[in-house]
C-alpha cells in the first residue's frame, strides 16, 4: 500500500488549541466533560494560526486539488471523507493512526419530486445515511474515536437515542477500546440498538429520557476514566463539519443559497456552520450560505426559545416520534444560535403529521431516511411559503440518518397504524395518499393483474 497523499505545504500553524464558547479561555486539554473549568461552557477547537486568505500556503486551486486526489489513494485515511479533508482538521499526534471504516463520501441527490411539493425549482438532498453506521454521526465519531485513542483511554461512552450509540460502538471496536452506551428505556428504535449490541457494547436502558441519560453520563466520566464522546465532545463537532467541506466539493464549489438541518442536540448544525465559517474565512468560499434548523414540534426547545425572544434555552420533555431529535435541552444550543446569526438562518419545526408525510415524500423520489431527517422538507416547504426561501434559490437538504433506522416507523405508518390511538389520528387521515400498505391477495395470477390495473388508473406522486 502506497503512502497517503499529503501537501507539500500545509495551512499555516495549523496547531489547534480548545477554547470557551463562553468566557474564551483557551487551554491545550479539555476535562472529562470538555466543559470549561472557568465557567462551565462548552468547547471548541480553534486553529490560532488561520487568518484569513494568507493563511493557506498552497493556492486555493492546489488544496482543493490535493483533496480530490485523495479519493484515487488506496490509503485508509484518504479514502475516508473525513480525513481526506485533515488540512482542516486537528492534527493526531506522531505515531498514531486514525480510527476509519471508510466514512463521508456520501452522495447529494437531487428530489425533482420533493422540489416540486417545496416549491422550489431545484431541491438537493445530501444524504449522511450512507455513512458506514448509517447517519451522520460516523463522521465526527472517527475523529472523537481517533483522539480517544491516542490519549491512551480503554473505555468510551455516550448517552444516545439510537445513531450515536451504534456508531460510537463500531468505532470504539475497530480502534480496540470498550464501549459504554446509556439509553433511554423504551424510547429507541431497535434497529439502532441492535447495533450496539452487535458492536459489542455494554448496554445500560435507564428508565429516564435522554436528557436523564446524559446527566448519569456525566457522573459516571467524571469518577472513572472514560472518555466522553457525545457531541459536547469538541473533537466530534470537527469531523462531522467535513460534510459541509465535501457538499460544497460536490457543488463544484458553487455556495448554495440555503441548507437546512435537522435539530435535536444540535451538535451537527453547529459543526456544519462552524465548517462554512471556516471555510469563507480561509476564502475557500466567497459567501456563506442561510442555515437553518428545524425541530420536531413536540421537541422544540430553540424554536420556542427564538419566537420567545429569550436569551436562555428552556428545557422541555421531549415527545416525538422522531427519535433521533427527541431532545429537550439540546447541549450545543449556544453553538447553533451563533450559526443562526452569523449566516441569517432560521429556525422552524414539524408536526408528527408533517414528518410522517415528508418522509414518504422523500421515499417517493427513491431516496429513504429516518423519520428525523424528514423535518428538513417540513422546513423547506413553510419557509418558500413565508418567502425566506425564494423559487429560484439553491436549497441542500442534510438527510442524517438511513431509512432501515427505523423501519418500524416506516411499516406502521403504511399500514395507517402509526396514529392509531394517538392525538394525531384525525389530523393524519390526510396521510391516505402517501400510504402503500401490502396487499393480501389468492395465489393466482388474475388478482395480482386486477391490482395492477387499479394501480395503474391511480395518479403517480
């Protein structure tokens, strides 16, 4: 196997170093939590180095070059969509290799259909579904895993609804460590748990929510060596921004007019618009893009504390469907606020009714996803109709998790049984359209043709 490609120049001092989102203490090492030790805020990686266009050695035209190039090498951290993009990335320390299953490298669709009920000319969905564990999460877990590793930790461990915990398992298995996963009893879907436990994690249902979870977390890192890798974990925010670096590679470099997220502890906004800052401070970009956010409407802690006007998050207990965002005190609102700001996004959010449609709307251009990423169409569709979204406008999609992450979800609401008993049964009868449910028939060739030809007199989505 051939060496990696690397640069012959580098970006300028591309030492990191942690700082409060805070306070803006800056330190070289983070505490068990990554909390700031002045005044308890979260962290962020910074590269003191980065000033502007001058700070990159090779020309603008040589490192997107170098990255593409990458994708040719048979080399593991070449190969992998994150670590090909390491000019922009914390740098391991000699010796130490990352930890990779080949992540990142995931497709951008386009959805004619979608666009259409949108109301948008061109609608592109960048689907992180396709990462090796099956969401988004895996990019910014092979970093975290990476640094895990090479300050000599055994254990790992997160609190999770589902994605986190199937990818942090895998991860922590392929470099060697043991994995400990906190979740939710009850409120999960198996498909991702039942990753976990193929991974080989050690497997904890607390009879809390997640933010319950994450409290006993906390605990159980700061009394045992354990290494924390929740996306309060600086380290993972870095290598999920990478699906921004590699979105705008895709685009040929042409800035979309909006991308629009799935919001649930926030962490993957954060390190999308931390990544799109970076990126047009570097002159990589000349604009930056509107991010928005949208939330399930049962788990709208940012959303409310926005058309609040309030400065402070409100915590809530989370209902939704929507697991993956079925969080009520998102840790890294602070972060995302700021991403909100500095690009002029928004943020919105979806009835259970809504993501349940989007979702076999997106299924109809071919394209599956989880339940969460789905509240992405909500939010593009109501924000063409408040007019912050124009027809003519580029607008991305971040799809974050696959559609066999929960598959249940998917059987019962095309066997219409998804509502049933719930407050939203009325309300979802609308939903009869979007329904596919199998069809029971006699072992002959004649009912199958009957089927057929009533199908064939139904109008196409």
């Amino acid at each position: 196997m051939t060496e990696p490609i690397t640069s012959s120049a580098t970006l300028q001092q591309k030492t990191s170093r942690l700082r409060c989102i805070g306070c803006g203490v800056v330190s070289h090492t983070a505490s068990q939590n990554f909390r700031c030790e002045e005044c308890g805020d979260l962290l962020e990686i910074y590269y003191p180095g980065w000033s502007g266009v001058g700070a990159a050695e090779l020309s603008l035209h040589e490192l997107r070059k170098l990255w593409l190039s990458r994708r040719m090498s048979s080399w593991p951290e070449d190969q992998s969509g994150v670590w090909r993009f390491r000019e922009l990335l914390p740098s391991l320390k000699g010796g130490f290799s990352c930890i990779t299953l080949r992540e990142g490298n995931t497709p951008l669709y386009e959805l004619p259909g979608c666009a259409r009920i949108a109301g948008v000319n061109q609608l592109f969905a960048k689907h992180q579904g396709l990462n090796p564990t099956g969401s988004f999460k895996d990019t910014g877990m092979t970093t975290a895993a990476s640094f895990a590793r090479q300050e000599g930790f055994r254990w790992v461990a997160c609190a999770s609804t589902g994605n986190t915990s199937a990818s942090m398992a895998a991860y922590a298995s392929r470099g060697g460590m043991r994995s400990l996963v906190l979740i939710p009893e009850g409120k999960i879907s198996w498909g991702k748990l039942s990753q976990a436990l193929d991974y080989g994690a050690v497997t904890c249902q607390l009879q809390t929510d997640f933010d319950g979870c994450m409290r006993v977390l906390n605990e159980v890192v700061q009394r045992m060596p354990v290494y924390l890798l929740n996306s309060v974990n600086p380290y993972r925010l870095e290598g999920q921004k990478t699906a921004a670096i590699e979105l705008l590679e895709q685009l040929h470099w042409t800035v979309p007019d909006h991308i629009i997220v799935p919001g649930g502890n926030l962490g993957n906004s954060s390190a999308i618009g931390k990544a799109l800052l970076e990126l047009c401070d570097l002159g990589l970009i000349s604009r930056l893009p509107k991010l928005s956010i949208i939330q399930a409407a049962g788990a709208n802690p940012l959303v409310r504390m926005i058309r609040s006007g309030a400065t402070q998050l409100e915590a809530m207990r989370a209902e939704t469907f929507a697991t993956a965002i079925r969080i009520g005190n998102p840790a890294s609102w602070k972060k995302a606020m700021r991403v909100l700001q500095e690009t002029g996004g928004t943020a919105e959010e979806a009835t259970e009714v809504e993501i349940a449609e989007a979702k076999a709307q997106i299924g109809a251009d071919g394209i599956g996803c989880e339940p969460a990423s789905a509240v992405t169409l909500v939010g593009a569709r109501k924000l063409v109709r408040q007019g912050f979204i124009k027809r003519g406008e580029h607008v991305v999609l971040i799809l974050t998790g696959h559609l066999l992450k929960d598959p249940e979800f998917t059987l019962k609401f095309h066997r219409g049984e998804l509502f049933s008993g719930s407050p939203h049964e009325l309300p979802a009868g609308s939903l009869a359209a979007q329904q596919r449910a199998p069809v029971v028939l006699e072992a002959n060739a004649d009912a199958v043709i009957k089927i057929l030809e009533a199908a064939e007199r139904q109008p196409t989505n």
